[in-house]
C-alpha cells in the first residue's frame, strides 16, 4: 500500500513512518526539516513540505492509497491552526485525488472525562487544568479539527489517544470506540494502532480511543520524563 504520512518526523510519526515501512508499505514522509529525519529505506520517500501549504500538501497526496496524520504542536497561549487547516489542506487534496482511507491523531483531552484510574487529583486538578488552561488553544483546534474531519466525504478514523509516552516496543493495546477508559498510550502502540486501522473496517467514519495496559508511568513519572524532558 502507498501511505503518505504527515507529522512523520515528530516521535509517533517516525515510529509509524518505521513500522510501516518493516510492514512492507510504500511510504511518504512528510515533514517540514527532511534534513533531520532519521530514516531512509528504498521504499521511503521523505518530502520537504508544510502542511499548511495547500499545493505541497496536493503533491503529497497525490498516488497514495491512503493517509495518516501524526501532526503535533506544543501547546501555548497563542492561537494554534495546524490541525485544522492542515486537515482542511489534506482533507482537499484527499477528495481531488480520489484517496478515500484517512486516519488523525487527535487526543483525549478534546473530550475530557474522569478516569477510574485517575484519582482525585489527577481528575479534579490535573485534567482540568491541561484540558482548559494550559492546552486550551491547543484542543480548541483540535475540536475543529474533529469537525471538519467529520463533514468529509472519506473512510475517516479519528484517533484519542491519551497522555503519551515512551516504550521501546509495542504492547497488547486497546482500541475502544468513544472514550477508553486509561490515563496512558505509548507512542508506539499509537503508531501500530493508526498502522492496523488500514486492514480494519470497524472503525470507518469513527472516533477511537487507543490506550496502553500495561507498563504505564505513575503521573509523577510521566510529568518527570515527558513534560519536563521538553523544558
């Protein structure tokens, strides 16, 4: 299968980029600094565009036979529109190419519920404030996202993950259409999930949540290692 990948070059998106390419597929990787990516196989292709920009985007998309979205940006005060009018550019050259297959990586805070794991703190303090004050432009974006995501006429997967994090390999994840119920998802079992909803017909015009069992952080860890290793 021909993919087209943006976001290949964040943390999931070279995880799927990878395990695509072990997977046998024929893979374009789009990122905005192919200087720094780290792969390079004969069935890569890595493309120098930006997904903002509507021919670069076209030009990606064109010949695939199906798109994942990995996109991510740091969340920040200021207005954020890379979601939205990245899926709005993909979304386009989607439907002009005749590409149906699309899945996004969205996130769980765009919808935020209390998890039975969570605690008090966690669920009362923590989410609240990530989800509606320090990420607030962030998931305000995401929702449009969702949005126009759903208005497409394409075999659309939108993705939730939760908090994410790192593990060297994939694990026995859960898919879960809606809201799964965990505080965690490895990148890896992210990348793998977006990877296996190509052979997967469940979940077309859906929204899923994809979550890690096993071997998660506490929350102090996973501020310790991911939220502070950024700073």
């Amino acid at each position: 299968m021909r993919i087209t990948i943006f976001g290949a070059n964040g943390p999931t998106g070279r995880l799927l980029t990878d395990q695509a390419i072990a997977a046998g597929h024929q893979v374009t990787a789009v990122t905005r600094q192919p200087d720094s990516f780290p792969l390079r196989h004969d069935r890569l292709a890595v493309l120098d565009a930006d997904v903002l920009d509507r021919a670069a985007v076209d030009a990606a998309v064109a010949g695939s036979d199906a798109v994942l979205s990995t996109l991510g940006v740091p969340a920040g005060k200021g207005p954020i529109i890379t979601y939205s009018r990245g899926a709005a550019n993909i979304v386009a050259a989607m439907q002009r190419h005749g590409v149906r297959r699309l899945a996004v990586v969205s996130s769980s805070g765009v919808e935020p519920r209390a998890y039975s794991d969570g605690g008090f703190l966690f669920n009362r303090a923590f989410l609240p404030f990530v989800t509606r004050v320090l990420g607030k432009t962030l998931y305000d974006d995401m929702r449009r996202m969702e949005t126009l995501i759903r208005a497409a006429d394409l075999d659309w997967t939108i993705v939730r993950p939760s908090g994410l994090y790192h593990l060297p390999s994939v694990t026995d994840y859960a898919v879960v259409e809606g809201h799964a119920d965990g505080r965690f998802t490895s990148r890896a079992d992210l990348a793998a999930s977006m990877l296996a909803l190509l052979d997967d017909d469940r979940y077309l015009r859906r929204t899923v949540g994809v979550i890690t069992t096993v071997d998660n952080p506490t929350l102090l860890e996973w501020i310790r290692r991911e939220q502070l290793a950024k700073k």
